[in-house]
C-alpha cells in the first residue's frame, strides 16, 4: 500500500505540462513556414507532411507567415507555449539574420532546433538574356558595370545573400542585392527580366530554368549536383567558395526534451520513406534523418562557421 500511495501522490504533483507529454500530440501541429508559397522551405515542408502527419497521428497544419527575410514566422513560433503544438521551420537565416539586424522581432535564442531535414547548396540562376554565358562572364560584366548588376535571394540576411555577398568578395565585383520574400518570389521576377540573377534553392529556380528564361551558372557546394550536372561549383572559379545550407525545424526553448524527441521521430519517418526521400531529391536536397541532439550540434557548429565568414566578408551589423 505505501508503494501505491508515494506513486499516486508523485503523479498528482507532476507539473500539468509534463503530464501532457504522455498524450502528447493530442490535437493537429502548426508548422509555420515563413517564406512564400512555392519556395524550398513550403515545398519540403509540403513533401513531408503526409508521413509527419501519418507519424503523429494528428494533422500536421502549414502556415506560411512571411515577413522581415523569416523573422516574423520565426517569432510566432518563439511567443507560442513551448509544448510542442507550434514550429517554425528554418534554415540558415536563424544565424545571419542576428549577426546583420540588431532590430529582429525576437532573439532566435528562443527557438531550438528539433531536427534536420535537409541540405542542400544553392544555384546562382542567370537570367536568359543577359550578356554573358556563364559565370566568367557573368563576373565580367558585374567588373564592367559596378554597382548595377543585380542578384535576387530570399530576404536580407538570408543565407542566400550571405552567398552572394561571399561570392562579391572573393571575385571583387560589386553587385546590387534585392531582397524578397521568397526565393520564387526572386525566381518570378528574374524570368520577368527584372533583376540578373538570383542565389535561391534549384527548387526555387526549377521553373524558371524549364520555361527557358534563365539559366544556371553555378551552384554554391564544392561539387557538381546530379541534377545539374552541366553546372559548375562556383568554387571551380574561385577556389574555397564553399556555402551551402540546411532547412531544420525549431521548437520554442522550453519544449519539454520528451516532446521533441517524439516531433523528432516523426520527422525522420518523412524523411526516411522511400518515396518521400525521393521527391526531396528532386527539389536539389539531400533528405536528412536528425535527432534533436545531431540537430542542435550542427547548428552550433554552422553558427562558429558562418559567423566567421561573416565577419570576415564584413557584414556584421555595426562592423
């Protein structure tokens, strides 16, 4: 008897939340994607969705809430209760934006990252009529006319503009940045001629290369991608160009450890599907299956690099 009441009297003085765990998830997940619609991060988070949801067994809700290059769905994410019901999925503007903006509307300390579903490089899109070739020439003309050639990414201190302004550095030209709010924001536009190129994701850009209005003059990994195996690593012309990225879905700090490894789980049985897995591939990414500790050591390993590079390339805010 004195067994049973201490184990009655320890559950009844368990925290509320930490006894939602057990059932937890008991109503749908809200996935907040905060770039446009048809960008790579809806897209992946469209392709995963039927397994996440099959896995959790409660729907798996996107919400695509754009805004200040991800900010804004970031904090969304970050003010909802840390009980696993609200994520926001990210790449690697969670470590540039910081080091660019010192005016966020959160401070992405709020936010951990759960797991990781991608990674995958960019493609330095061109569009179809511009007077060059490939990128000797597209570096040649940006030497000829500083200041006026023009390159598309997803937003202000998004990776892809850390991409690009790398690239300025290391080729020294100078480009004009134009921020959207999504890479196929930046795609549509380049088909329509209004900018030069774009840094955004080879699903971004797919369409525009299939309509014949731009083509692809570099992807920035150090190798070649099977799927655009013409296209040359801009590191092939400016040897140590190397920035690729990653999409991770974050939890708010606070999530309780037994709630993101369930989230987790679910993820990794999206991304381990056969038929999932394949159609990440045809977005350019590499599916990745991620614990919430693998999640959170690449994170932190990416933010010592990509701060560094930063730093380096002089874009930190105030230096």
């Amino acid at each position: 008897m004195s067994i049973t009441r201490r184990t009655m009297l320890a559950v009844l003085a368990m925290p509320a939340v930490a006894r939602a765990q057990d059932g937890f998830p008991n109503r749908p997940v809200r996935l907040i994607v905060p770039y446009s619609a048809g960008g790579i991060a809806d897209t992946v988070a469209r392709i995963v969705q039927p397994r996440v949801a099959e896995s959790l067994g409660q729907s798996l809700i996107i919400e695509n809430k754009t805004g200040a290059s991800g900010a804004l769905g970031a904090a969304a994410a970050a003010q909802s209760p840390p009980d696993g019901y609200t994520l926001v999925l990210e790449g690697a503007t969670t470590i540039t934006s910081p080091l660019v903006n010192r005016s966020l509307p959160l401070d992405y300390e709020m936010l951990v990252p759960v797991t990781q579903l991608t990674a995958a490089p960019y493609v330095l899109g061109m569009r179809a009529d511009f007077p060059a070739q490939d990128l000797r020439g597209f570096l040649a003309e940006a030497a000829r006319r500083p200041g006026t050639v023009t390159f598309g990414t997803p937003g202000v201190a998004h990776v892809g503009h850390l991409m690009g302004e790398l690239m300025q550095a290391m080729a020294g030209v100078k480009l004009e940045h134009v921020p959207y709010r999504g890479g196929a924001d930046a795609a549509r536009d380049l088909a329509a001629g209004r900018i030069d190129a774009v840094f955004i994701s080879e699903s971004s850009l797919r369409p525009v290369l299939e309509s014949g209005k731009a083509r692809p003059i570099g992807v920035t990994g150090t190798t070649r991608r099977p799927n655009l195996p013409g296209v040359p690593a801009i590191a092939e012309l400016l040897p140590g160009y190397d920035l690729s990225t990653w999409i991770l879905v974050f939890a708010p700090a606070g999530t309780p450890e037994a709630v993101q490894q369930r989230l987790a789980a679910a993820f990794r049985h999206a991304t381990t599907d056969p038929a999932t897995r394949a159609r990440l591939e045809t977005t350019g990414s590499d599916p990745v299956a991620a614990t919430p500790a693998e999640a959170r050591a690449l994170f932190a390993r990416d933010k010592a690099v990509i701060g560094r590079l930063m730093r380096e390339a002089g874009l930190l805010a105030g230096g």
